[in-house]
C-alpha cells in the first residue's frame, strides 16, 4: 500500500493518523506542495483531480480522503472500531465527514489556508462562515453529549475533523468561545499522543507559513492566484 501525501494538508494527515490507528503497513510517498509537484502529468495519472493524498493499495488507485478513511476501515477495521457497523451509529459518522467536508474543513481552508499560499485575505465574511460552522459543531456536541465529535468513541470523523481544526491553532484563532469544541480537540492531543503527533508536524509547518507571508511557490496555481512578495 502507498499513500501519497503532503507533510501539512488535514485530508493527508487524516489518512495517516487511520492507517497508524489501524497498524497497517505503507509506504508513504511525500508530495511537495510547494514545488507544485501534484501538478505533474505523473501524478495526474494517478489521480485526475490532482488532488492530495491518493492511496494506492494493489490495484485500487483512489483520492479523497473520505471515501479512503471509509475504504480502509472497511478493509481492516474488522470490528468496526473507528467506523461503526450499526447502521444510526455509523450514519452519524458519515454525517460529521459530510459537514467536515462541505462545511467545517471548506470554511476553514477558506479562511486560514487560502490566505497562507495565495493571494486572498480574510474577510470578514470568512470569519462570519467560520464562526458559523463553529456553532453548530458546538450544537452537535451540546445535543450528543459525546466525548468525541460523532460518538463516545474515538472514529474516523475525528481524523477528519482534528485535522481541519490545526488550521485554527495554525494562525492562533481562539476556540475558547466553543467549549466543547475546544475541550474536544485538545483532549485529543492528550488523550491520543501517537495520533497527535501527526497532525503536530503538520501543525508546525503552517504555523511557519502564516509566520512567513513571504514565502513564495515555485509554480503557479491553474485556479489560485498566487501571492506576490511584498519585500
């Protein structure tokens, strides 16, 4: 098994904490962002979408990051540890992947990835999005009572979704207005230090980024435009 991956993208770092929970051997391939090298015509091949991370496990070749976290528990996670077999359980799961997906992970690429490699800023209709999603993750777990965002156990979704938040702790946006948000993610680092310890990598390095807004890329985005230094 392969997977390709950034060192620092949410959606890379969730696949590695699921295959480091599930202990399954691969290899893992490093793509560099930086130097635009999803954008080459070999990697297209693998996926089209030239989207990061893409597993490779014998013949299946596939990208986003979903639909791998699922693919992978339902090959190895037996028991169904991290992705529940029970149909309401496992349909709260697959919730909390889709408003990470459409909602929690796109306002906060929105808001704290974009500006950090492109030229965009954040607006304050950004930081109304975002707010948003914040309160309803926080009315999600006010209404479960869960530990974790969809169970009382530990699931994929929380992969997910701990890995969306680093973009947070990235450019120091305070998550102490949600509490139970707040409670949840950095229990996490406690509670889970070998899985912590991937998104913490990640976490370093776009911490670096917004420290560093003159870091220029050595290619040029086909949608993105890119960020001009200002020195």
């Amino acid at each position: 098994m392969k997977l390709y991956a950034v060192s620092d993208g949410p959606p890379s770092l969730a696949c590695r904490q699921t295959l480091k929970a599930l202990n399954i051997d691969y290899e893992l391939i490093p793509v560099d962002y930086c130097k635009g090298e999803f954008l080459t015509k070999e990697y297209e091949e693998l996926n089209p979408q030239r989207e990061i991370p893409t597993l490779v496990d014998g013949d299946l070749t596939m990208g986003e990051s979903h639909a791998i976290l699922q693919y992978l528990c339902d090959k190895y996670d037996k028991e169904g540890k991290y992705y529940p077999k029970d149909p309401k359980a496992r349909a709260l799961v697959n919730h909390r992947l889709c408003f990470n997906l459409t909602t929690y992970y796109r306002n906060i690429s929105e808001y704290a990835f974009g500006p950090m490699f492109f030229d965009y800023e954040r607006t304050e209709m950004g930081l109304k999005k975002l707010k948003m999603s914040l309160d309803v993750f926080e009315k999600y777990f006010t209404r479960t009572n869960f530990i974790y965002c969809a169970a009382n156990t530990l699931t994929i979704a929380d992969f997910a979704m701990i890995t969306a938040t680093i973009g947070l702790e990235a450019i120091n946006f305070s998550l102490k207005p949600w509490p139970k948000v707040n409670k949840w993610y950095n229990d996490f680092k406690v509670k889970h230090p070998e899985l912590w310890e991937i998104a913490a990598g990640g976490l370093k390095e776009l911490s670096d980024y917004e420290k560093n807004p003159d870091m220029t890329m050595t290619w040029v985005h086909p949608i993105h435009p890119m960020r001009k230094s200002k020195k």
